[in-house]
C-alpha cells in the first residue's frame, strides 16, 4: 500500500505569491491533517479534516486555508506569502475504516512533506 | 509553560547503549501517547502509539507512560547508527479527532 504522498517536494516562492500544497492519503483512510514544523521545532497542527469537512483549526492567520475532496485528497493554501512561512508543510492520515465500516485504526501516518522556502 | 517539554539534545551515545528519551507535559486531558522518529528532511515516522498509562514493547523499543508523573518515555535497547534521527513525542485527548501537540524533538546520534 502507497503512503501519505505529498507533491511537490520542494517550492521555492516569492514574498505575496500564494501557494498550494496537496496531499493524498493512504488509501482507506477518511481523516487529513496539515503541520507546519519550522526548522527546530515539532510540527505544528494548521487544520483538520474528515470526511470533507473542517473539524479543527489550529493558530494559523486566514492566509492559510484547506479542503478536502471526495477522493479524501487534500489542498493546503497559503496566500500572501511571508518569509515566516518558510518551512516543512507535513500531512497527516488518519482513521481506517474496515470495508463493513467499522473504525479499525486512528494513529497518524505523515507523509514526507513539502519544504516551502518563501525569498 | 508548554504544553509539552522535550529536552531537544543533541544526546550521543556509543552503538548497544540503551537510550531513554523523555517528554513532559502539563494537560492532563492527554490520553493518547505516540513516538514519531524523523531522519533529516524527511516526514515524521509512528514508532509507537500507546493509550493512558502503562509499557508497551516493540522489538527493541519500549514505550511508558506515567500520567500520575505526567511523563512519557522511550527506551531504545541495543542502539544502532540507524537510529540516529530526531525522535518526537507526540500526544492528544482523544484517539483521532484533535491534533496532536508535540515536543520539540531530541535529536540522537549512536556513533559506532
């Protein structure tokens, strides 16, 4: 089975250009979740999503925003760019269903990230 | 005060040392422990996921936890030069639907 694939790996922006990062997660699983970690620091938790909807934000300015879709696939978006910015956008997976639909796992596979440097 | 507290390191220790790593934290709502190792660059791994207090063992590593101490460790017995990496605690209320609040990470290297 296929990991937490992250794309792109490396993005190199412009102070106030806007960027978006996407994830998919491991197949059968209905929850995503964004980090930020900064270079030295644990990852950060940006927002929540599970089954298409926003179920938790962490302290992020409205700059940054997410969805998720139907194939469970997920955006980050990062408007305006800042060189505070700069750092690994990690995604999380969560939450495995059986194919009868019972909850079997609800630990977090991260993906290997995006490394966002904003010049 | 932080929510969570992990001595950042760096700690260096010999090929077969046994390594602790620890974690403290403040919120004792936090039920769900887990250990994440990141080599250089790279995402976070799950090495363990343990709930509420107790030991759990996997091969060479071993997981406690004291919610009474509010203290979490990581035992690595028989260290390699491969484990050399940043080792992250990792914990949450529930068992999925709140973020996980984590340490600053200690970085390891095992020298051989």
């Amino acid at each position: 089975d296929a990991g937490v694939t992250q794309s792109p790996t490396h993005l190199i922006k412009t102070r106030g250009q806007h960027v978006t990062l996407r994830c998919s997660p491991i197949s059968g699983h209905k929850s995503v979740s964004w980090y930020q970690q900064v270079l030295g620091q644990g990852p950060q938790f940006i927002f929540q999503y599970y089954e298409k909807e926003e179920r938790g934000r962490g302290n992020f300015p409205d700059r940054f925003s997410a969805r998720q879709f139907p194939n469970y696939s997920s955006e980050l978006n990062v408007n305006a760019l800042l060189l505070g910015d700069s750092a690994l956008y990690l995604c999380a997976s969560s939450f495995s269903f059986s194919r009868t639909g019972f909850l079997e796992k609800t630990e977090a596979f991260f993906g290997q990230g995006t490394r966002l440097t904003v010049v | 005060q932080k929510e969570v507290e992990q001595d950042p390191g760096p700690l260096s220790v010999p090929e077969g040392a046994i390594v602790s790593l620890n974690c403290t934290y403040s919120n004792s709502a936090f039920q769900y422990f887990m250990w994440y190792r990141q080599y250089s660059r790279k995402g976070p791994e799950l090495l363990m996921y343990t709930y509420s207090s107790g030991n759990k063992e996997d091969g060479r590593f071993t997981a406690q936890v004291d919610k009474s101490s509010k203290y979490i460790s990581l035992f690595i017995r028989d260290s390699q030069p491969s484990d050399s990496a940043t080792y992250l605690c990792a914990m949450s209320p529930t068992s999925g639907n709140t973020p996980l609040v984590f340490g600053k990470g200690t970085r390891l290297s095992v020298i051989a």
